[in-house]
C-alpha cells in the first residue's frame, strides 16, 4: 500500500452535500405527508432525521450531553432550535430560523425555547407528529419531554414515523451517487484482504489493517467493522476482534459499514485460510445462489416478505431455520441499518431507487454460521448492485 499516490478513481468522488434544493424538495415533499394526515407541525430529535431535512451533518452527536431540535412547520422551512455551539454549523445550511440556549443547561435545555415555538399548535388543539414507531427513540430526557408536554397541555402528539420512512426509504440520484461511491470503496478495500490477511496474523491486526485500508481507498471512517474467525467455520458475527492469530483451515469474515459524507456501505466478505472444508465451501455456494435469488426478486412491486422467501428457499436447502436472525437484509443510506427489513412480518413494498442490503445467513455443521451481504440499489427494471459481486466459489488464502 503505498503512502504517497492516493488510490485511483479518488478524484471522481461526487460533490460533498447538497445543493439547497435537496432539502427544500424533501421538505415539501414531508408538508405534503403532513397535510394529507392533519399535521400541523412535526418535531424531529434524532440525528438521521435532522441532517436528512437540514444537512447539518457533525460528528458532535456522539456527546449524549446536549439535545437537538429540528421543527417542520406546516408550510416554510424548518425551525432549528440547538445548543449555541452548533449555530455556526447550522448557519451554513438551507436553514433561516436557528434559535439556540447556551447548553449544556440541565434545568432548561430548550424547553422554554421549544415551548415557545409550539404553544401557538397547542393553543388551538393542533397536531403534532413525533417518532414513535419501530427504530425510533427519543433523544431527550424523559423528564424534559414530560415537562414539555405538561406545558402544552393542548398538542396532541401523533406518530409520524410512518411519513419520515416512506420518504427516506427512496433515495435521490445525489444519495444513490453517495452510496455508490462508498460501495466502491468499500469493495476495493475487500479487494486488498488476501493481501493483508496471512497464517499467524492475529486477527485484531487485520482488523486495523483493513480499516487502515479502506481509509486509504477513500472511506471518511469505518465506524463499523466486525467478523468472526475459526477453524471450519465461525461462531459469532458481532464480537469485538480477538487476538487469536489465523490458523490454516480457519473460515473468516469481515463485516464493513464504512461511511462517505455521512452514507453507509454495509456488506461482508468470507475467506478459508490455506484450505477450505466441503461443509464450508457448500454452505458458502448456498449462500451466494441466495443471493442471486434476492437480487432476482428486488424489483419495485415485490414486497421485503417476498424477498426474504426467494432467499429462504434456497437457504432451505442446507438450513431451514435461515440463521434464526430474524431478517435476510434491510435498507441502507445515512444509517447502517434503515427501513425496511427483509422478514417475514415486513410487507413493505419494494420502490424503484430503494438501496438495500441482502444478507442470508445460515447455520451449519457444529454450531457454525456463515452470512453473506451484499448492496444493490433498486431500479424499474430490478436490482443493480453496488458492491463487487463476491466470488462464486469461496477463496482461500
């Protein structure tokens, strides 16, 4: 790897941000939602949904000290009300109107100023949306929220998670160029694993060395990496890295969630050190025609419970349980996991321009299990993928 000349294809990265027009589309596109469902306002809490109407985009969220507070008005752009410390952050955005406190204040952090902005809705009995629903929290004390809702005594508070998924699930051609680009980078980094990866290498170092990797390859960061590794196959997909050194005759996989402006890749990759045993090389072939069945099937007008059966069919083969995880994959986009989920219980119809991952998964042998993910964006003609196919047979080092 070399320290001087960057990776090639580094300069065609797209543009950084949005333009302002981005923001505002996907703001009306939400008043639009909110009408057709009587909202007279909608307050956002979270991370995801704040930067996704506003661009504010800060690593700064990783401090749980202070709240923040992004206001959709019925018509207009939104009100952000956030700690002084963010306001020059947020002045250079789309958005007009930041209000701010001098925060961390634990007797009043926003409130009074939230208040404020909400009482003309509660003093004509108006609605208010909120998340509520499933992948949703709220990222404020409950103390504050049951002050705040004692204040106002005339909102009514309705869930509008409903409203945010169907907006987020469908990407843009600028999100889908992001994801695109960190997909890349994510692919060429797997590309370089044989060559980092050896007999003897504890298996802790390779995690640095490939997060090292994808730096180099382009990534902003690799908040996300994960795998296992043992002899014939691995137990465990969500450990922390050990210091146990790779042995001949070990499987292993490394799981990426990569980030480029703010977007996630999320796939893995499988590899046998030396040899690869039958038991694991016919698990992994179950695995990638699985997924050749989930790419097949993802084209707008199935549904994700349609999708995860054309997976399990084939998964059924050497493991009728699928893994026992629950879900076969789910979006992708500012979050590593987003809406919706390849399951049984999940009906959500498949649009055109939903990026989402396929990962089946299956158990096998004593106790093994083995996962396979990769990243496709849906058009109206099916899946294309962006991720480098894995390859058909599983490789050995």
């Amino acid at each position: 790897m070399s320290n001087v000349q960057p990776p090639l294809g580094a300069p065609n990265a797209p543009i950084r941000g949005f333009p302002a027009s981005e923001f505002a589309l996907r703001t009306q596109k939400l008043q639009a939602l909110m009408a057709q469902h009587a909202l007279d306002g909608l307050l956002l809490l979270t991370e995801p949904e704040i930067r996704y109407f506003s661009g504010f985009h800060t690593l700064f969220w990783q401090s749980p000290t202070r709240p923040w507070f992004l206001f959709v008005p019925a018509a207009g752009k939104p009100i952000a009300i956030i700690p002084e410390i963010g306001a020059e952050l947020m002045h250079q955005t789309w958005i007009d109107d930041i209000r701010t406190w001098s925060a961390p204040a634990p007797s009043d952090d926003g409130i009074s100023l939230l208040t404020e902005l909400l009482a003309p809705v509660a003093d004509t009995g108006g609605r208010l949306g909120m998340l509520k629903g499933h992948e949703t929290h709220l990222r404020m004390p409950l103390g504050d929220y049951e002050r705040l809702m004692a204040a106002l005594p005339g909102l009514k508070v309705t869930d509008a998670t409903p409203l945010i998924r169907a907006l987020r699930m469908v990407k843009s051609e600028a999100e889908i160029e992001k994801l695109t680009h960190i997909c890349s980078i994510g692919s060429r980094t797997f590309d370089e694993v044989p060559k980092l990866a050896r007999e003897g290498l504890a298996f802790e170092d390779l995690f640095r060395l490939f997060r090292r990797e994808a730096l180099y390859q382009g990534a902003d960061d690799v908040p996300y990496l994960v795998g296992g590794a043992d002899q014939g196959g691995y137990h465990d997909v969500i450990s922390p890295p050990s210091p146990r050194p790779l042995q001949r005759g070990d499987i292993f996989m490394l799981d990426t969630g990569a980030t480029w402006d703010g977007y996630y890749c999320d796939f893995d990759r499988n590899w046998a050190v030396g040899r690869a045993d039958d038991a694991s090389r016919r698990a992994y072939d179950v695995l990638w025609r699985a997924t050749e069945a989930g790419i097949a099937a993802a084209r707008p007008g199935t549904t994700c419970r349609e999708l995860f059966h054309a997976m399990q069919a084939v998964i059924a083969e050497l493991d009728d349980q699928g893994g026992d995880v629950g879900r076969l994959g789910h979006g992708l986009g500012m979050q590593l996991t987003e809406w919706p989920s390849h399951a049984a219980f999940d009906d959500t119809v498949i649009e055109e321009n939903m990026v989402l991952t396929l990962e089946p998964s299956l158990s096998y042998g004593d106790g093994r299990i083995m996962v396979h993910e990769e990243n496709i964006v849906v058009r109206a003609d099916g899946a294309k993928l962006l991720t480098k196919r894995a390859p058909v047979d599983l490789p050995v080092i």
